[in-house]
C-alpha cells in the first residue's frame, strides 16, 4: 500500500491553485443576479454605500457560496459603517 505525503499549499504551484475568478465563471449567474450586481455596482461607484448595501445582502442570499459577492458586501459595510 503506498503511503500518502501531505501537500502544504505552499508546496503548490499558482497554476494548481484556485482562483475566485475561476469558481465564479463556473456558477451561472440568473438575470435578476446579474440586475442585482448592476445595481449594486451602480450605487457603490456613486458612493452610495446605504443604497448599495441592502442591494448586496440580497446577492448574498442568493448566492451564499460567492465569494466575490460576500467580499463586495464586507468593503460596503466597511463603507457604510
């Protein structure tokens, strides 16, 4: 029986590690998602993080696993606080 070794994710190469851009690319992202993020990214570049924030929190019900949605509703409530 061959025994296995531990791998330390410093032992990884970055090609061998994922991306986020590469998680989110493989969801599929439903038309009323996709309003949301416009919406949210709207009212964010025109700093407004009180309108921006209940925009985002709806993403993230939708969409839990994102983690692009879930960072982008940390930094808004970062903004709002």
């Amino acid at each position: 029986m061959e025994e296995k070794s531990e791998v330390s994710l410093l032992d990884l190469e970055p090609k061998d590690v994922p991306r986020s851009e590469d998680t989110f690319s493989l969801q599929s992202v439903t038309e009323e998602e996709a309003v949301l993020g416009r919406d949210a990214t709207k009212a964010f570049m025109n700093e407004d993080y009180h309108e921006c924030l209940p925009i985002l929190q709806q993403l993230a019900e939708k969409r839990p696993n994102d983690a692009r949605v879930l960072t982008n509703l940390a930094v808004c409530k970062f903004y709002a606080a």
